[in-house]
C-alpha cells in the first residue's frame, strides 16, 4: 500500500497524520488494533513497530508501522 492511500485511512478515520508522514501512538494503536498501553511497554522493551522521540512526543512512521505488520505475517504471528 502506498503511503499516500495509507495516509488518507488515517485521516479517514479522523486521526491526523504530519507532513513527515508520522503518527501519534493513539492513531498507531488503532491501526495496529492495540492499545496505548501496548505500545507504551513495547517502547520500553525496545519492540513493537519503530518509532520517533520528538519534543512534542512519541510519533510512529507510517512505513514502520506498515513494516512491522509485513514482518508479523513473514514470521506468521497474526
């Protein structure tokens, strides 16, 4: 999926997406279909999908989130 068309669900289902083409943890959440909390100790235990500390807060790259779900469905944990 392009990041484009991936960016447009986002903001389809009212979650903002930055220029950088970046998201916060509760958008993330939704797409991954997890909860805050979830990523929250993810972070913490250095897994989950990649994501980015700015000033402003935690934000997740769509192409790692989109990543991260690729490698679940290779190793076949979904």
């Amino acid at each position: 999926m392009r990041t484009d068309e991936l960016r447009k669900r986002f903001e389809d289902a009212g979650h903002l997406v930055s220029p950088r083409y970046d998201v916060t943890p509760e958008a993330a959440a939704w797409f991954l279909g997890s909860k805050i909390g979830t990523l929250r100790n993810w972070r913490s235990q250095s897994r989950g999908p990649a994501f980015i500390c700015l000033p402003c807060g935690v934000r997740y790259p769509l192409a790692g989130l989109v990543e991260y779900l690729e490698q679940l469905v290779r190793n076949r944990v979904v």
